[in-house]
C-alpha cells in the first residue's frame, strides 16, 4: 500500500516515492515535492550564476582534494559504476562517439 503525501509547494497530492526522505527530522519526508525542489534548484543556479562561479573559482583547490580523496578511496565502485553506466548506454555512446570523430575528421566515410 503507498502512502500520498500533499507538496507544501505545488499542493498537489502525489505518492510518497515522490518526495526526499529528510534525515535531520528522523526518518520523515521533506515537505516540498522532488518535482519542485528540483525547480527551486534550477532557479537558484540561473540567478546565482556568477556567485557560483566566484565560489568556484575561489575553491578550486578544495574541490580538487576533495574529489581526488574520493576517487582514490572509492576506485572500485567507480569502476564498477562507470562499467554498468556503459552496458546501459552502449548505443547512445557509440552514436556519440561516431558523431564526435565524424566532427574531427578521424572517421573514414
């Protein structure tokens, strides 16, 4: 049985499989939909363009240990993640790479 839980934002009545499970209030769902917080998301990052790119570029550094720190602590599941993501998308690759090699001129017609 799925439970229907009312958005505080779009006020429309929507499965639970629908909204964010919200840690910080033990266990409970966040108010706001995914649909919706999705779009406030969206919003934000099209009027915080430059702020975003000044915190970029002011922690250029950070973000590059920290991501560095992650691959090399999770090399395995990346590689397992990286493997199953092509045998999705085998095709759609392919036809991209054929397309980008097209463009350089690397592939024979």
């Amino acid at each position: 049985m799925s439970k229907i839980k009312k958005c505080s934002k779009c006020d429309a009545e929507k499965d639970i499989s629908e909204f964010y499970l919200d840690r910080r209030k033990g266990g409970k769902f966040r108010a706001a939909c995914k649909e919706c917080i999705g779009k406030k998301g969206l919003e934000y990052r099209a009027l915080n363009k430059q702020k975003r790119k000044a915190y970029d570029q002011k922690n250029k550094e950070r973000t590059y240990k920290t991501k560095k720190k992650y691959t090399e602590k999770n090399k395995e599941k990346i590689r397992l993640y990286k493997k199953r993501y092509y045998q999705e998308n085998k095709e759609r690759i392919e036809a991209l790479r054929k397309k980008n090699n097209m463009k350089k001129g690397k592939t024979k017609v």
